[in-house]
C-alpha cells in the first residue's frame, strides 16, 4: 500500500495477534526478535518504524537494541515507561474469555450477543467495536483471534518496559493524544534519556487510538516528520 509519502508500508500483526501465531512467550524481547528477522527476511533495513501502544513499545526496544536498522521511530501515545492507565486491559481479557458464544449462529446475530455481554464490563462503544473485530469463525464455531491466555499471564509485563541503558540517537516522533493518560510530563525524562532527538508532539481532541480518532491529523504529523 502506498501513502502519500510515497513509502511502501507494511503492517505487522504481533504474536499472538491477528494471524501471527500463537505463542506461549508475549515478552517485548520476543516480539522485538520478530519484527528483526522479520525485516531482515525481507530486506528492510533500515526502515521506518511507526507503532501504536505495544506496538509501540516493541518498536522503541527494537531501536534501542538495533539502532542501525532503525532509520526513524515513531510512537503513537506510549512511552518507555510503565503504563498505568492499561490496567482496565485486564478486565477487558477476563470479559472476552467469558463470553458465551453459541455454535451454528450467524455472525451478524453472533456480533450482536457478544457486543451485549462485553457491555457490561467494556462500556465504550468503539473500544467494543475493536475488539469484536478479533472475532473469527471456523466451521460454525466462534473463537477470539487473539491469544487471551497468553495475553493475561503477561499483561504485567506488556504493561512496562524492559530496562534499557543504552539510547537510541536516530530522529524519533512521540505522538501523544491530548484526551490520554499514557504519556505523562513525568515520562519525559526518560524519553529523553533513552531518545535523545525525540520530538513529543498532542494531538489535541484524539484518546489512546490517535490514528482513528483524529486520522487526518496523525497522518499529518507522520508526513510531516517524514519529509
């Protein structure tokens, strides 16, 4: 797919996500060890890498343990540091793997069932909306995409970051949104320690998913910082 950078963009579906496979080890070490042989396989090096909440944690090791395969970074309302306002995350596995999906339903019908019982617990809309897009089905039987068991035996872990005593000193965009708790003033410091040319830019009006809450001005800011 081509953006109006002109740059080819690949989308990657982390283990244990989308149709990456599953895996007992969910550890930033572990996904960042895939994202480089993954860039290697395809002769990527350097790129560009561009991550959103774990995503973006995966992407800031990868340029902190292989600066040379890193042209620039961008992380979309994360930081290095722990995220304390992911906590709801767990709550969100447990009422996922409780769910009472039927066999032999359609999936529009199917949709609708498993909406009402994630209200209860996920109270936003669009957030449930996200996540029933993990759900799949396979001869007539409903299942979540994602590993949720793996998935809450590391949420802990997803929700720091690993410690890091080397920087990486390649141009780096720290893309906040203004209505988030993820990137706090207090966090600066470190990003700074560990990111020595970061730029932290708000998106004003936009919550933790920048990217679909304001579109027009996440790609904006990306070209920009790109050009």
């Amino acid at each position: 797919m081509v953006q109006r950078t002109g740059r080819r963009v690949l989308t990657v579906d982390a283990r244990n996500h989308g149709d990456s496979p599953h895996s007992p080890d969910a550890s930033y070490e572990a996904m960042s060890q895939d994202l480089q042989s993954l860039l290697s396989q395809l002769g990527l090096e350097p790129c560009v890498l561009i991550g959103h909440s774990m995503g973006g944690k995966t992407a800031m090791l990868l340029a902190l343990q292989r600066p040379d395969v890193v042209e620039r970074l961008v992380a979309v309302d994360i930081s290095p540091v722990g995220t304390t306002p992911g906590s709801y995350l767990g709550s969100y596995i447990a009422a996922m793997k409780a769910v009472d999906i039927p066999e032999k339903m359609p999936h529009s019908q199917a949709r609708k069932l498993i909406d009402e019982q994630l209200s209860s617990t996920v109270k936003d809309l669009a957030i449930r909306r996200f996540l029933l897009t993990n759900l799949v089905e396979v001869n007539g039987r409903f299942s979540w995409r994602v590993n949720l068991e793996t998935l809450a035996q590391y949420l802990d872990k997803i929700l720091t970051f690993p410690q890091q005593y080397e920087s990486y000193p390649g141009p780096t965009l720290f893309l906040t949104g203004g209505n988030s708790r993820y990137v706090k003033p207090s966090h600066h410091s470190e990003i700074r320690r560990l990111f020595p040319q970061a730029q932290i830019q708000t998106v004003p009006n936009a919550g933790h998913w920048v990217h679909s809450d304001k579109p027009q001005d996440f790609m904006d800011a990306v070209t920009s910082f790109l050009a």
